[in-house]
C-alpha cells in the first residue's frame, strides 16, 4: 500500500526540528513531512515573503509532486491559515483538495489574524507577546543566544500573520477536523463555513500547546481518519454518517 503523505505546517517560531519527534508516533502508513518556512534552520538566510499568500505560493510550488497525489494537511496555529491557504491552490490549480484538512490550536482563517502588531515595535511589547502567546519559558525569555536566534523568527512570523485575514470563506472540498485545547483562547466558531462536511471537533485538556502533552493520542487519531479516508476504504459520506452516529450514542 503506498504512503499517504501527510504535510505538517509549524506553528510561529517553530520549525522541523520541533516537529521531528513526531514521526515515531505514526505507522509506515504515513509518509512524514514538515514545511520549512523562511529564516529557520537550514533556511536561515532565505527571506520571509510580505504575505501568507506569497509563502503559499512558494510551499505550492515546493511540494507540487505531493499535491497531485493523496495527501493530507495538518497545521497548528500559524500553520493552520498557512495550510489553508496552500489547500486552496491545491484545490483550485490541481482540482485536487487534500484529503483531509486537520488543524489544531486555531480560530477558522476569517479569526486568525494577529491583531497585536504594534506591540511588536517595542522590546517590553514583544516579551508580553511572547508571554501570552505560550510556548516559550521565562528562561528562554532571559537567554540571550535564545532570543537573538529565535525573536526575529517569531517577529516576522507574527507580523506575516499580522497581515492576513480571510474574507472570501473559499469552501474546502474535504472533511475537516480540529484538535482544541480546552483551556486555548482559539475557537471553533466560523469553521463550518470552510466546509460542507460536518465538522469535526476533537478536544484535549491543555492550553494553545496542549499538542505537546497529547502527541500520541493526536497522531492516533489523525492516521485513524486517514485510514478510513484513503482510496479502497469506505466512502467519504458513509464514513461522516458513521461518525455523526457514534457521537449521538456517545
């Protein structure tokens, strides 16, 4: 049975290597693959593109032997509008959508701008940033290798994000799921508007990275609907019906 690449898009500030751990979690069934944004790691010196549409371009382009197969998207946070946003030229160059859309930690694309720009211009505003945004410790927060490394990284990633907002509401041709974290300021609201498939809602105790904590459980789950999704499996609609059904029971 071939490999059905899944494509993980990184949260602000994070690149492969935060991700590298989690291709232990899934079988050979999956062929594993992180997206690697500007100024991080081997691509330190490659500039960050003025807007989320110009590095889904670019990630388009990259991958664009994966994305006329079956494929899958996975995005956390950040990684969930910039995936979104490489789906609909999948969808509508290729005529070829993903699979399944999977986004975790994120308010539907119409909600995910980053409205505190302007805190950014300033040390004291962009420590404050770091401190609600989560993910990085108080220690980090006082290393200087650290944050001479990784501030620029996050600076520009949030000023990307800065930047965009979605108001087309483009429908994605495929189920989407979403992983929550109960105690994560991101909501479900919107959503549903970005398919006709009944949404799918998965909650998990924990903050904005509660996938740190459940990386197993969350990679169960995604390469479980992958399996019942993939070519030769049960239909699309037949399978949703299944899953509506289940939830009333439960």
């Amino acid at each position: 049975m071939e490999k059905i690449p899944m494509l993980c898009f990184p949260h602000a500030g994070a690149g492969k290597l935060y991700y590298s751990k989690w291709r232990t979690e899934f079988t050979d069934a999956i062929d594993w693959n992180v997206v690697q944004y500007p100024l991080r790691e081997q691509r330190m010196r490659t500039p960050m593109p003025p807007t989320v549409a110009e590095l889904a371009e670019n990630i388009f382009a990259e991958f664009a032997d994966i994305f006329r197969r079956t494929y899958v998207i996975w995005g956390h946070s950040m990684g969930s509008v910039i995936g979104y946003e490489v789906a609909r030229l999948c969808q509508d160059r290729l005529d070829n959508p993903p699979l399944v859309f999977f986004s975790s930690g994120a308010s539907a694309p119409s909600r995910a701008r980053f409205a505190h720009v302007a805190d950014l211009d300033t040390s004291e505003g962009f420590r404050d940033v770091l401190h609600r945004y989560g993910g990085v410790s108080k220690e980090h927060l006082r290393d200087p290798d650290f944050m001479t490394y990784f501030a620029p990284i996050i600076e520009a990633d949030l000023r990307l994000l800065g930047g965009y907002q979605d108001m087309t509401f483009d429908k994605l041709r495929c189920p989407v799921a979403l992983m929550m974290g109960r105690s994560d300021t991101a909501t479900t609201d919107m959503w549903q508007r970005y398919t006709d498939h009944p949404l799918e809602v998965t909650e998990f105790d924990g903050g904005h990275f509660f996938l740190d904590e459940h990386r197993s459980a969350m990679a169960s789950l995604m390469e479980s609907q992958v399996e019942s999704l993939s070519p030769g499996s049960k239909g699309t609609a037949e399978r949703v019906r299944e899953t509506a059904v289940l939830r009333e029971i439960r």
